[in-house]
C-alpha cells in the first residue's frame, strides 16, 4: 500500500509539473489560461479592434483649444492650463491664442442654450483669459494684440458677471510690457510679416508680371531687394557691427562685487558646523531655498531651456533661475568640503551622518 501511494503521489506531480510553464524572467504559470495575453505568442492579435492600444499621435490645434476651455473633471485637467499656457509659444502666438478663444466665446452667443449655462462657460473662459494675463502678461507686449485684448473685454465688461475680471485684466494690460520670450518663442511679428508678404505678392502681381519678383510663402528669405548688398550714408560704422569696445567691456567687468571671502579660516568648518543644532541648520538652508525658489515664474524654467548657453548666462530675465542655480551649486560645494576637511573616515563619518539628519529634518519640517 505504501509503495502504490508513493506511485500514485509521484504520478500526481509529474502531471501538476507538466501545466507549469517558465517565461524568460522566471515567472511560473499554474495554468496556459493564467498567462497574461499581451505575453503570449501573438497575443495582440486575439485582441479586438477596438481593445487595441491605439499610439497617441498628437492634438491638433483645435483639439488642443477645446481641452484649454473646457470644464476641468479631474486633476489633470486643471494643470493642463498651466502647462499649455507655458508651452503653447513654441507652436503658436499670442494672437493665435486670443483670436481663437474670442471665436469660441462668441459663437456662445449664437447658440440656443439656457442663459445661465451660457453665462458659467463665458465665465469660465474669462477665468481661463484672467489666468493667462496674470501669469503672462509678456504675451500682451504687441500693441495690435493688446488693442484687441483691450476691445474685447470692453464688449464684454457691461455683464455683471464679468465685469470684476475684466476691470482686472485691463488695468493689468494697461502696464509697460516687454515680450521676454521673443527669443525662443512664436511672436506676433511673424504673423504681420507673413500678411505684409502676402499683401506684397498681390499688389505686385500686376505690377511685375515677371516670375522672378514672386516670393514663395514657404521660403520668404529668397526675397532679394536690388542693390541691398551696398551700404549706404546711415547704416551705421564698423564699431556698431563688431560691438561694444574693449574698454567698455572691460569697464563692466570691473564694477562687479568682488566675490565674498569666507569667514571662518581652513580647518575650522567642522568644528563650527558640528556644534550648530540640527534643526537650525535644516531651517536656516529651507529658508534660503525657499527664497530663490520663490522668485521663480512658472515659465522660467521653459525660457532658461530654450535659449542659448550664451544668452542664458546674461539674461536678466533668467536672474532667478541662475541664482537657484548658483545657490545649489554652492550648498553642495560646502557640503563637500566639510565632510572632506577632516582626513579620518570617523570624522567624515559623522558630518555625513549629521548632514543625512539635516536632510531628513529639511523634508519633515
């Protein structure tokens, strides 16, 4: 008897051992109907149709206009203004922009809908409008495009409802403004010189019926004026194409602070830094971050990313971001030379340990 059980055990395992299967990374499946189906062989192709992932290929601009204005149902959707609002010159301009949503608000007025829904969506794209002069109010540096801002929220300031963000946006507009994103962004100046060329190609159509005066749309630097290669009485002297004079440059180079010098002596960091408590380190260094962080606009970052090694050193538009980033830089220089000052790995041991108990403190402060 226990011979045939030992048999009969044995035949059960062979047969339980015969349904495993091992994939590539070691999983065992009990059963074949147990493996996911996008691991089997072919397995996209049980799928229907329709369960097929389908690849994301982009928004179009109208897509993207409509997402912008519509009513936010999650958290995503309430960051995607922030987001497009940051990015959106680096595909279109402000004008675009602004020519687009005053479309939609006013095809609301066309619509047969109830008065108190079609006063919440116009209120919503006007929070949408608030949110875009507030934050970036270097889009409105184009007169003709903050004319028509200025025309539009004028039409629409009688409404009781809108009237608060309309008085707030149009004292906003009515500040000097500089486009700081010009650089590296879509401008309005591109749109009025595609219509200054267009308007140029019809008037001299007729004009000059030879070929070789039409300009391509598409490759607008063709255009050669006769003659433009000759300088001429005021086009300025060599000094103003070379650039500044060295003296200048130098000049500028000398008014700068001279750097500050430390005030402890070599060798004495890690006594001094030893004897600091913990948490007056970790709230001294928060506060000093949270200052230069804090002065950070939200398309600084965009900006800093966009322009050239060159151009983002000089910029005083990136002042905060290259402060941030000389702060950081200088924190984790002096981190380095207080662990390495002492040459014994105990005490190098314990300002790691202590600068680990900053660390921790700093995030659960």
């Amino acid at each position: 008897m226990q011979k045939t059980s030992s048999q009969s055990s044995l035949g059960e395992s062979e047969k339980r051992h015969s349904y495993m299967d091992t994939d590539d990374e070691g999983t065992d499946y009990k059963d074949p109907d147990d493996i996911p189906i996008l691991d089997r062989e072919d397995g996209l192709d049980e799928l229907d149709e329709e369960d097929k992932p389908v690849p994301n290929r982009g928004w179009t601009w109208d897509e993207l206009i409509n997402r912008l204005l519509s009513q936010p149902m999650s958290r995503s959707d309430q960051t995607f203004v922030v987001i497009f609002l940051c990015f959106y010159r680096k595909f279109a301009s402000p004008r675009e922009l602004l020519t687009a949503i005053i479309e939609r608000f006013q095809a609301l007025d066309t619509e047969e809908k109830i008065r108190a829904h079609r006063i919440s969506t116009q209120l919503r794209y006007c929070n949408v409008l608030h949110q875009w002069v507030t934050s970036h109010t270097v889009d409105f540096a184009s007169s003709k495009t903050r004319m028509q801002m200025l025309a539009f929220l004028d039409s629409i300031s009688r409404d009781r409802s809108l009237a608060l963000l309309t008085t707030d946006m149009a004292k906003k507009l009515q500040e000097p403004i500089e486009d700081e994103d010009e650089s590296w962004g879509r401008t309005d100046a591109e749109l009025d010189r595609k219509a200054s060329v267009q308007s140029f190609l019809t008037t001299s159509s007729a004009t000059f019926p030879d070929k070789s005066w039409q300009l391509s749309l598409d490759n607008p630097a063709t255009l050669q004026v006769p003659g433009s290669d000759k300088r001429g009485p005021d086009t300025g002297d060599a000094a103003s194409v070379m650039g500044p004079p060295i003296g200048l440059v130098a000049s500028r180079t000398e008014s700068l602070p001279p750097p500050v010098t430390g005030l402890l002596r070599a060798g004495c960091q890690f006594e001094h830094f030893m004897s600091i408590p913990v948490l007056e380190v970790a709230s001294e260094l928060t506060r000093l971050d949270w200052n230069e962080f804090s002065k950070i606009r939200p398309r600084d970052l965009v900006r800093h990313i966009s322009v050239s090694p060159e151009s983002r050193e000089n910029s005083p538009n990136l002042a905060c971001v290259n402060n941030m980033i000389s702060h950081f830089n200088h924190v984790a220089h002096w981190v380095a030379s207080v662990i390495l000052e002492k040459a014994k790995p105990k005490h190098r041991a314990r300002a790691l340990e202590k600068f680990m108990e900053i660390a921790w403190v700093s995030i659960t402060y």
